[in-house]
C-alpha cells in the first residue's frame, strides 16, 4: 500500500516508513492510503479470540505494509505491555443502557494519546532504519498539555531519536506542569516559553521552516520531526481500538458478528474520530459516528450546515484539549468524500478567508456516516455528576462532553445500538474541575484535588500521577519565543 496527499492524488506513493519520517506531504497536505484494506466478518472471528496486542499488530500490518508482521508484533507487544497498561490496554466498560465506555487512558501519562505515541516512536525508529537515514531525529513539539507529556514518555530513551518540548508557562495545568518537568530519560529535554500556546506553536512552526537552521542541525547530524496529529504514525494506532471495541462487544455477547454498533468521540483534531471513520470504510459494521464538541462548536455547526467557518470567538473550556478552531485531520475526511483537488480548494479558502463550504452532494455523503453534537459547560458538569450519583461511572470532562453528545444522539434518533464512547483522558488528569462538577465547591488547591477527589468518589488515582508532588523536578528553564532556537542548538550540543 501506497500514501499519497490530500491534495493531489495523481504523484506517486510514498511507502508507510517514508510518510511516518516525514509527517506532512510536500504541498502541505495530510497522507492518505490509496486504498482501504478489507476487513471480513472471518477476520473479526479470528481477531476477536486475541489480545489488544495481536489484534493491534493485525491491523496496523494491513496499513504499514513496508514492516513485517513480526517488527509489529514486537512494537505492539512494548507499547501496550502490562508495564505502560496495567490491566490492558482499551478496556470496554458498560455505563449505563447500551452505552459504554471506551477506557483509552490507561498507558503512561493518563491521556488517550498514550495509545499513539506509546507505538508510533517505535514505528518512526523502524522508518529510519528503512530508509537508511544515519541521522538523529529531533522531535520538536509545542503543546498545550496532554500532547507534550505523552510525546515525552513515548520516545524517552529510545535510540537516534531525541525530543524537546516547548509549553506556554502559564497556560498548561499544575498537574500537566509537573508532569512534564518531572519528565525522566537521556533524550528529553523541557522548555517553557514566555507567552501562551499560539505563541509556542508559531516558534515552533517557525523553527521548522527555517532552512538556515536546518542547515546548523543537520552539520551535527540532526534534523527535525514532528509528533503531531497529522502523522500517520499516530493515526494508524487509533484505528485498533475500534476494531477492538467491537470484538469486545462480540465477547461479551452484547451483539453478534455483523450486527452494527455506533461510535462517539470527544473530538478536538478530528484525529480519533477519523481513525473510526477508516474503520468503518474497512467493513467494520459501524452505524453513525458521533462527532461531539464542547462550546467551541466548529465541527457541530460543520456537520449540521456544511460549511466551516472560523471566524468565531475562541472559549477556554473545562475540556482545554478539545479548544480548538483548526481541525486539521478534517482535511482526510474531506479528501474521502470530496477528492483531492476539492480538498485543495478548500484548504486555500481556508487559510484565505477562514472558511470555505462543501457541495450538497458532498454534504450528503458526510451526513451518512457522521453526526455532530455540543455541550456547554453547565451540561458537562451535570454529566460528571449525574453519572457519577447514578452508575457510580467517574467521567473527565472530555469524556463527560462525549456522554452527554451520545445521550442527546439517542434522545434525537431513538437508536439504541450499541454505543461505544471514547474516554479519552483519567478523570484525574483534570481532578479539580471533576470536583467542582460533583460537589459544586472548588478543591482547596488544584494537586490537593487528586487526593480529595479520590476519597470523595473513593476511586484510585491512576499510577502516572500518584505521589507527582514528591517527585524530583528535572526542567524550570523558562525562554522568550525569540530565544527558542538557541535553547535547541544548545540542547543537541550538550
Ligand atoms: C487530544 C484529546 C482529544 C481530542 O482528540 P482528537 O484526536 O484531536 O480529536 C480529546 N480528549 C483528550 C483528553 C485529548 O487529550
């Protein structure tokens, strides 16, 4: 299988190693693969008797057809151990009626991002080698929390392979902030930066076009990689779970092989929810999927009127990892439904105008598979608690958006398949706004707020953020934007 972008599908296909090297296509757009591998009702039967490792090295072998089966067994096998998921990787826990929870946070850092960025270093190390790059790859990554912390864990330690962070000094959480700068490895290196996220991401981005600099690097053998979510290196693993869910589902008798179920997803980068959308071109029986957005509504208002308008006020959120006015992975759905010269198009109109609209035929084939819904933050605190007094079910506040836009969808439509919600991030990971929902009072301080939300719900903190507090902090370097590339060329000389 060959990956092409989504802007010009008539140029020759890169091999799988090559696109995860590279991140994004020459012309800027996103890879997509030039066919979707099938996935058969026997397939399902045999995946369905095997662990997440196997089912995970599987699938990801029908899409990275350039690594053998083997080399994914043995990456799937170190990322998802018992030692990063303890318990398993993507338990399927019922919550209430046909509604069920897709536990996707139970890797390193707590977030669902662990479930990519625990396989994809591995996958890039592999790419590396299979295109006889003798270089080290710095990894560069601006983050607003979650992303930063995952990326760090992920490539801690692995070989030809360094990675520095960048974060707004006072726009990331206390627990995310600790997180980070307790960060342990020989490769890793954390930053924060005068300003907030826009202006980390900008010097980021910046240092990225900079051919001068790239020059510097690459005379002490580096040169730049990305982490972000464009990646097919971060795509790919994504598409496991869903295909897990559903053999899952199967297991424990709540359908048979063939019947249909539905999926929802907290969506922030249109990255998870995506990575469902191919499952389902692959044969997977899902029904709808449910896009849900907290009051940063772009998605919702796209998907009910076709046309995507940026042009809108920007609200911080209870659900910070769902703030977001550019999805970029919606590119590849549009490349699905509306062909890469379309996608072109309306990328331009994008970066032009901050909007553009698809036809009615493209809107028509959208609405088959997806449906868009929001909570606001009243709604997804009354989530938290609802939930909580009546199925002692202890959502984040993402997962609490992703609830309430799934019981909506049910409400609307009186479809009661199956539905497999995404939980995407450890309540605790955003323990003082999980208190404040259930108890309507505010924590006395936001790392207290680990300890008594656990005695108040009288759950357990999950182990990537038990005893933070006492842990040794390694980084407390703080940098203006303008100095960001120094402190990386002072980094690789070290
Ligand atoms: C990143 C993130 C999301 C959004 O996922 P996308 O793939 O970007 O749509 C949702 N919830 C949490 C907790 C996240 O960290």
């Amino acid at each position: 299988m060959n990956y092409q972008s989504t802007r010009d599908a008539k140029k020759i296909g890169y091999s799988a190693a090559q696109v995860i090297k590279q991140g994004l296509a020459d012309d800027g757009g996103l890879f997509v693969p030039d066919s979707i591998p099938e996935i058969t009702k026997a397939d399902i039967d045999a995946l369905a008797k095997q662990d997440y490792i196997h089912r995970a090295a599987d699938i990801m072998s029908r899409f990275l057809t350039d690594y053998t089966y083997e080399e994914l067994l043995e990456d799937c096998s170190n990322a998802y151990s018992e030692t990063s998921f303890p318990g398993g990787a993507a338990p399927l826990v019922p919550v209430c009626d046909n509604l069920y929870s897709l536990e996707l946070w139970h890797g390193p850092t707590a977030a669902f991002k662990d479930m990519a960025l625990q396989l994809m270093p591995r996958l890039l190390v592999r790419a590396l080698r299979k295109t006889g790059e003798e270089r080290t790859a710095l990894i560069l990554v601006a983050t607003s929390g979650d992303t930063g912390k995952a990326a760090l864990e992920g490539y801690r330690d692995v070989d030809g392979v360094k990675i520095m962070v960048f974060y707004p000094v006072d726009g990331v959480s206390r627990v995310q902030k600790l997180q980070m700068a307790t960060q342990e490895g020989n490769n890793v290196n954390v930053c924060a930066i005068e300003g907030n996220f826009d202006d980390a991401q900008t010097g980021v981005k910046k240092i990225f076009s900079d051919r001068e600099f790239a020059e510097k690097l690459n005379e002490k053998g580096v040169f730049l990689s990305s982490a972000n979510s464009i990646n097919l290196g971060r795509l790919a693993p994504q598409i496991v779970y869903y295909v897990s869910a559903y053999c899952d589902l199967i297991n424990a008798g709540k359908l048979k092989n063939g019947e249909t179920f539905n999926v929802c997803v907290p969506t922030g980068n249109f990255g998870n929810i995506f990575a469902a959308y191919i499952a389902k071109l692959m044969g997977l029986p899902i029904g709808k999927l449910i896009c849900a957005s907290n009051v940063n509504n772009i998605l919702t208002d796209f998907l009910k009127t076709g046309t995507y308008d940026r042009n809108r006020k920007f609200h911080l959120t209870m659900s910070p990892s769902m703030d977001i006015l550019i999805s970029s992975n919606l590119e590849r759905l549009l490349y699905f439904v509306a062909g890469s010269e379309n996608t072109a198009k309306y990328m331009k109109e994008l970066s032009d105008n901050g909007c553009y609209a698809v036809s009615a035929e493209e809107k028509a084939e959208i609405d088959k598979n997806f449906v868009g819904y929001y909570a606001d933050e009243k709604a997804t605190a009354e989530c938290i608690k609802e939930d909580f007094l009546k199925y002692g079910y202890l959502h984040d506040t993402h997962t609490a958006v992703a609830f309430c836009a799934a019981k909506d969808y049910v409400k609307d439509t009186g479809d009661t398949a199956p539905m497999v919600i995404d939980s995407t991030a450890s309540p605790y990971k955003f323990a003082a706004d999980v208190y404040e929902s259930l108890s309507g009072e505010k924590p006395s301080e936001a790392l207290a707020a680990l300890d008594e939300l656990s005695s108040k719900t009288n759950t357990e903190i999950p182990y990537p953020l038990r005893g933070i507090a006492d842990r040794k902090v390694n980084f407390t370097k703080v940098v203006k934007v303008c100095e960001m590339p120094d402190s990386v060329l002072e980094y690789i000389s070290k």
